[in-house]
C-alpha cells in the first residue's frame, strides 16, 4: 500500500473540497491518502514517509499564494527525487487568453525543475470555483486521485 501525501491551502473552501475529493480517488484504489493544510506543517520531518506528493492552493494574480511557495521550498530539505508529483488548483477568473489556475502549474513545474520530482502524468488539475461543488467537479478530483495512485506502481 502507497501513501499519498495532499496538501492545500484554502481560503474559499473550494481548493479544501477539491483537496478532499482526490484523496477519496486515491483511497479507492486501496491506498492511503492523507490530507493536511499547509499552515499545518511546520517541519520536513513531517513530510517524510510519502510515496507521492499532490499539491493545492488557489491562484492569486496568476501566481501562488506566499503561503504555498514557503511549503515548496520546506520540501527542498528532503530528497524527493522520484517521487511522484501533482498538483491542483482552483480559481475564478480567466485572464485574456490565459485559462486560470496557474498557481498548478507553477507548482509542478517547480516540483519537477527544483525537486527534481517525477511529473504525473496528467499534468495539473485546474477547476472553475463554480465546478469544483459538482458532480462533475467531484468525479474530475476522484479520478485525479485514482490515476496518480495507480501511477504509484
């Protein structure tokens, strides 16, 4: 059985949701998923013990909250080479030709680049605040958790 760390930072409730919701994914493949608040952690030491590693803040003027770039480089003190890393966001505006949620993005390119973390697959999971309460906003989280778990192996 894998362990499957998601750590997030809300402040609408809406990244929380989503944070939940892909936990039950990776629960539903028989492994664990614990889901922490980033505020919550103060140590790397609490950081150890994961097989993967899913990331998620809401986007703030195209960029992550300061909150999450301080957990990122948290994670610099451990080695987390090959570990598999994803990330997610929610967000409420689309700015010109940008899709929101760039603060996913810039997560897993930072845990990939400066981590030198292995990359899920699918990329980052963006959603719209007014899909995450969906039942469509729901499976999308799920399926997340699902797939980056079976990833694991």
């Amino acid at each position: 059985m894998k362990k499957v760390l998601v750590a997030y930072l809300s402040k609408s409730g809406k990244t929380e949701m989503m944070a939940q919701y892909i936990a039950e994914g990776v629960r539903f493949t028989g492994n664990q998923a614990e889901t922490r608040k980033i505020d919550d952690i103060s140590s790397s030491h609490e950081l150890q013990g994961y097989d993967g590693f899913i990331l998620g803040a809401p986007t703030y003027y195209q960029d992550l909250p300061e909150e999450a770039k301080k957990f990122l480089e948290l994670m610099k003190t451990l080695n987390l080479n090959g570990k598999l890393a994803g990330a997610f966001a929610s967000y409420r505006h689309e700015v010109g030709y940008t899709k929101g949620g760039q603060s996913a993005d810039i997560a897993l390119d930072f845990m990939e680049d400066t981590l030198k973390m292995m990359r899920f697959e699918l990329g980052a999971l963006k959603l719209k605040d007014d899909m995450v309460d969906t039942v469509d906003g729901m499976r999308a989280c799920q399926d997340y958790g699902k797939i980056f778990a079976q990833s694991l192996y």
